[in-house]
C-alpha cells in the first residue's frame, strides 16, 4: 500500500503480508474500529500482530477476532491483548460481508491496519478464498516470473 504523500499523519502500524499468499482477495474495504485508551496508546508504539487475526459477522455485528495489541505499560487501566474488537461498517456493506461468508464460504481477512490521514486507526479487511497449495505454487512462480522480467529488461535497457 503506497503511502499517500500529502497526509503527515497516515502510518501503517501492522500489515499481514502472508494475506495475499494465502488467499485470493476479492474485494476489500475500509472499516473503523472500536479501541480502549490503552491500547491506542500502543498501537502509537507500533506493538500489534494481524497476522493470525480474521474477522466474523455475529449477531448483526462485525468483529475482529485474534488480533493482538500488546499491552501499555503506564496504562492505569490496562487491556486484554487478544480480545474481540468490534469494527464499524455500514448496514449495506455488513449484509454484503454476510452474504459473502455465509452463502459463499469466502473468509473475511484483515490486510492492513493504519492511522489515516486524520489520525484515527482504521482496517483494511479483504473478502477472500483460500487458496489451495497448487494455487499457491502458480502465484509464487508468477511473481518469480515478474521479478526474472524486470531483471532482465533491467539489464538490458
């Protein structure tokens, strides 16, 4: 994700690179998130992991399950590392998450979280389709590909 130049404020915290590897991401989107004081305050520390995180639609809600924000240590009120966090989508694009794990068995995985460019933490969740490990060779030989390319157009222009 390029980093937008006109917004001081935007700073990737945590980024799931194995998402794209896994999974065949069909459509993603931006969504708010629900966080206590101290775990902003660590998250501004840049001490978070997506990586073995999805999210879930349970009971008309959107959640994000197993992702950790360490804890703050000059927190008075210190938070539950792993707990569930609530993610803000609208009614549309909730019903549209719904459909998609529900009736057509896609996973809901989170690809990048960030400050954008008002400060405030926000996620990028991917609907997605595992992929399977001869999908996997074929990506991986394809990007082996891209880069062989490069190089030699590199070289020899």
């Amino acid at each position: 994700m390029a980093k937008p130049k006109d917004n001081p404020n935007y700073r990737v915290i945590s980024e799931n690179r194995r998402a794209r590897y896994d999974y065949a991401i069909e459509e993603d989107l931006e969504c708010g998130i629900i966080l206590e004081g101290s775990e902003v305050k660590s998250l501004r520390t840049g001490q978070s992991n997506i990586a073995e995180s999805y999210a879930e639609v349970k009971d008309g809600e959107l959640w994000l399950v197993n992702a950790y924000i360490a804890p703050f240590p000059q927190a008075m009120f210190p938070h539950d590392e792993r707990r569930r966090r609530k993610l803000l989508v609208s009614k549309r694009e909730l019903a549209k998450l719904w459909n998609a794990t529900q009736r057509q068995g896609m996973t809901l995985v989170p690809l990048v979280m960030y400050f954008n460019h008002r400060g405030l933490v926000k996620l990028k969740i991917a609907i997605a389709k595992g992929k399977k490990g001869q999908d996997k060779r074929e990506t991986q030989a394809k990007r082996d590909w891209q880069r062989q390319k490069q190089r030699l157009l590199k070289d020899h222009g």
